[in-house]
C-alpha cells in the first residue's frame, strides 16, 4: 500500500511542480515598462495605429522598446521609460478655460513644432504631456532627469503626420 500512496504523491507532486515553474516563467524578472493600454472609439484607434507606424526608433536618444502589455496604442523609449499612450481621454484639466487659451503655466506655450500640448508635473519628479487639438489625445510620460523638449521635438513629427488637427471625439 505504500507504493502506491508514493506514487499517488509524486504523481500529485508533478503538476504543482510544472505550476511553479510555468508561474516563475510568467513572472517578471526584468524591469521593462508596462503601460495601461487605452480603450479608445474606432476613429482615434485607427489615428493610433497610424502613429505607431511612424514613430521614431530614438527617442531622445533612446532606442524604442515597447511596454508591456504590447500594443499598438502605447510604445517607449529607454529605461526608465519614455511611455507614449495613443487614444487617451481628455484630461480634465484642458476644461479649465486659462489652459484653453495658453494663460496657465501648464499649457506649452506655442507648443513644440506645431504639437501643442498640456503639461502636468507628476509626484515623482517627472511629467505628463498631452496633445491638445488633435484628432485624438496622445500622452507622453517624462520620468524625471530627462530633456522634456527633446522627447517633444523626436515625436513632433509623427504626431502631425498620423494625428490631424482638430478636436477628438
């Protein structure tokens, strides 16, 4: 009887054990970036996935490397990443009417090669930007230390090029 109380053990044994390890595979021992994938309409999915074919390999110097979950709606640039999110919802702060009008200190003045955007500073150092009057509202987070202008002007280009202007839905 205690062959088979053995056997019924090991054989139990076995599938915890390939659970562990598929578990321990699945984790993340890396530090990639993860992003929040944004659930936008179909008009502004379709600007987005236009965007993430134009987007620049470099990034203020940084060569592309995509959060995770992988999406056509999100992409990044160095660690600690550089995250773009295509598709976002507008930002309650472009209500405020000084923001509007470019009176506020959060509003980029003249935007950044024809790219206007908001500018929100974040808790840990870094920055938030967000497109204003586009087609669909696409957001850049800065982490702290790097050229915020710099990030502006390598992704300028290829959000005129997919996003036109105008007023997102």
């Amino acid at each position: 009887m205690n062959v088979f109380r053995h056997r019924h053990t090991s054989v139990l044994g076995l599938p915890a054990l390939v659970l562990l390890i598929t578990a321990a595979g699945c984790s993340s021992a890396d530090d990639s970036a993860s992003a929040a994938v944004p659930s936008p309409g179909a008009t502004a999915t379709r600007l987005c996935q236009n965007l993430d074919k134009v987007l620049p390999a470099k990034v203020d110097g940084e060569s592309r490397e995509d959060p995770s979950p992988a999406s056509a709606l999100t992409a990044g640039w160095g660690d600690p990443a550089i995250i773009l999110r295509c598709g976002v919802v507008r930002p309650p702060k472009m209500s405020d009417p000084k923001v509007a009008e470019g009176r506020d200190a959060d509003a980029v003045a003249g935007g950044v090669d024809g790219v206007r955007w908001l500018m929100e500073e974040q808790g840990d150092g870094g920055y938030r930007f967000t497109t204003a009057l586009r087609r669909a509202y696409v957001e850049v987070t800065v982490p702290e230390g790097r050229d915020t202008s710099g990030v502006l002007i390598d992704l300028a280009s290829a959000i005129k090029k997919a996003i036109p202007g105008g007023i997102a839905d």
